[in-house]
C-alpha cells in the first residue's frame, strides 16, 4: 500500500501556509465569522495570486463548521479563478477553444 499525503500545507493547487495549522488547532464547531476573526488576514496563495481567509469567508455569513476539514473544504469551495491553472484547457480532444493540438485522429 502506498502512504498516504499527510501535508496539509498544501491541496487542489492552494497553499494554505501556517493557515493550515491554525484551522486544524482550532476548536469546532466554529462558525465563519469566528475564523475570520481570528485568522482572517492569513492569506493562501494560489497558483496566479493570494486571497485572505477574511476575502474568502465573507460571503459564507456566520456559516458552522464541524471540523478542521469542513473549513478547509470551505476555503477551497470559496478560492477564486487565481486557483485555476489554465483556464478552458481541457486534455480531451477536440481542443479546448483557443487551443491547437498536434493530435490528428486521422493519422491513426
């Protein structure tokens, strides 16, 4: 069996930083608003830019959390299209628009 990922510093192209520790520290249930007030400056970075947690909870309005992993799931939910690597790309064919490919299915 293979090991398992246990860094949580980093998920689905977001870097979560000492953010990921305070949100696994922390007490639950919590609500948005709670974690906002205390870690809502901490910022994740994302593959073309950052996002503070406060930017990312704001619209989720006092929402309860669970656990460490509900709020992690919540951040990720809520990034932004910064945590999309190339947008409209697509590794089936026919290219995504704006895209060419080398592939010719008629060379097969």
């Amino acid at each position: 069996m293979g090991e398992r990922n246990t860094d949580k510093t980093r998920e689905q192209g977001v870097e979560f930083g000492t953010l990921a520790t305070l949100i696994d520290d922390h007490s639950y249930p919590a609500t948005s608003t709670t974690l906002i007030d205390e870690y809502g400056e901490q910022e994740v970075e994302l593959p073309d830019g950052t996002q503070t947690l406060a930017d990312l909870f704001k619209p989720l309005q006092g929402e309860v959390f669970d656990s460490a992993a509900d709020a992690r799931q919540a951040v990720l939910n809520m990034v932004d299209d910064r945590a999309i690597g190339r947008k409209g790309y697509s590794d089936r064919t026919p290219p995504a628009p704006g895209e060419t490919t080398e592939w010719d299915p008629e060379s097969m």
